[in-house]
C-alpha cells in the first residue's frame, strides 16, 4: 500500500501567493524523486458543529490561514529515498536557504505526520 505525508500549518494570508509558488517548486522536485501525487489546500469551511475543528490545535491568528497538504508515495521506503535526495537538490536548498532568511510562516506550529494507507478506492 502508498504511504502519505500530511501537513497543516498556519499561514498568514498575506504570504498565500508566494507559498503558492513555492509549493508548486517543491511539487515537481519532490515528483521527480518518486512522489505519485501532491496537492495543497486552503481552508474554507473550517468550523463544523459539534466537532473539533481543524483551527484548534494551531490555533490561527488573525490573518493567517490553514494550508494542508499531502504527498503521495508508492511505500514508506519509496518516501525516505525521494526525501533524501530531495534534500540534496540544488533547488530545495536554494528553497531552505531563503525560507531561513524570510519564512511565510511559523514552522513550529506546523503539524505533520506520515500516515500508512488502510483503505484506497
């Protein structure tokens, strides 16, 4: 079964266009080293009743928006080998180095997790 990495992080509104274009960067380096499917989202119904809402545990700001994502994998050892060597592109250290100059958002409040999958339809 693929194996998925799930991410959700806060993101001040005013930095959406260019995370944008970062993640879409980030999208095609991380498809050439072995990634099957990426997509990212932006909240928009994120208050349901009677339920605990996705906003709770990073606690939003004002202005800030949730981002969630997921990447796709063939397997678990297929994702550790792309991340690998995604982590050793020209490209993604060029990313790192000018996000550690001027983050779009607050890292540590970024939650994120690799998830087995248990039912694909």
């Amino acid at each position: 079964m693929d194996y998925v990495d799930l991410f959700a992080l806060p993101l001040p509104k005013k930095n959406l266009a260019k995370y944008r274009r970062t993640a879409q960067i980030f999208a095609r380096v991380i498809k050439e080293f072995g990634a099957v499917e990426y997509r990212e989202f932006v909240g928009d119904d994120l208050h349901p009743k009677g339920m605990t809402p996705f906003t709770k545990n990073i606690k939003l700001k004002k202005g800030e928006v949730l981002v969630c994502a997921y990447i796709v994998y063939p397997s678990r050892a297929g994702r550790d080998r792309g991340n690998k060597k995604m982590m050793a592109d020209p490209r993604m250290k060029k990313m790192m180095e000018e996000m550690s100059k001027k983050p779009l958002f607050d890292v540590k409040r970024m939650l994120y997790g690799g998830f087995k999958t248990i039912v694909r339809m």
